[in-house]
C-alpha cells in the first residue's frame, strides 16, 4: 500500500471512531425506548388508565384503529385521541393533589 494512502486513513480514523461511539451512545437506546412505547401501545386495552401527552388522565373506553376514547373528569367526559398521543399507561388509580 502507498504510503500516503496509510496516512489518510489515520488522520480520519479519530473522527470514524467518534462517529461509531455516537451511534452507540445515542440512536440505539432511542430505537430500544421506541420499541418498548410500540409494546405500549400496542398492549392498549379497554379500562387501562392513561395520560396523553398533554397531561390529562382518564380511562380508556374504546379503541378503534388508530383512535382511542378516554373518559375524564367528574362529569364523565368523553375525548378522542390518536393512539400516538397516549404518552404512558399508568398502573394505579390517579387522585386529585390537594393543596
């Protein structure tokens, strides 16, 4: 092998090595994250408790599709949200914090 060809490799070789590290720092544990959120979803049944993303709890009443009815508040209301929206399936009963 030429040896000048010897010497570009090595002056790449910091910035390969780095490149390799990211993807292992960053893209896998976010590909595992994503796995275990489509397990979520897709383990979604009538009567779980949720929150959305935008933070309002309630109890999963239907699941049509991609669509997923909560039922909230006092009053009973009934919300549609797409199944995206769902950010966590919560385990216990969600109370009321009282200041």
């Amino acid at each position: 092998m030429p040896k000048g060809f010897i010497e570009s490799i090595s002056a790449y070789l910091p910035m390969i090595v780095l490149m390799v590290v990211c993807v292992a720092v960053m893209i896998i544990p976010q590909k595992r994250k994503d796995k275990k959120f489509k397990q979520m979803l897709d383990g979604l049944k009538v009567g779980d408790r949720v929150k959305t993303i935008g933070c309002i709890y309630g109890k999963v009443i239907r699941i049509k599709d991609d669509l997923v009815s909560i039922e909230t508040g006092s009053e009973k209301t009934v919300i549609e949200f797409s199944k995206d929206a769902i950010a966590a399936v919560e385990n216990g009963a969600v109370s009321k914090d009282t200041k």
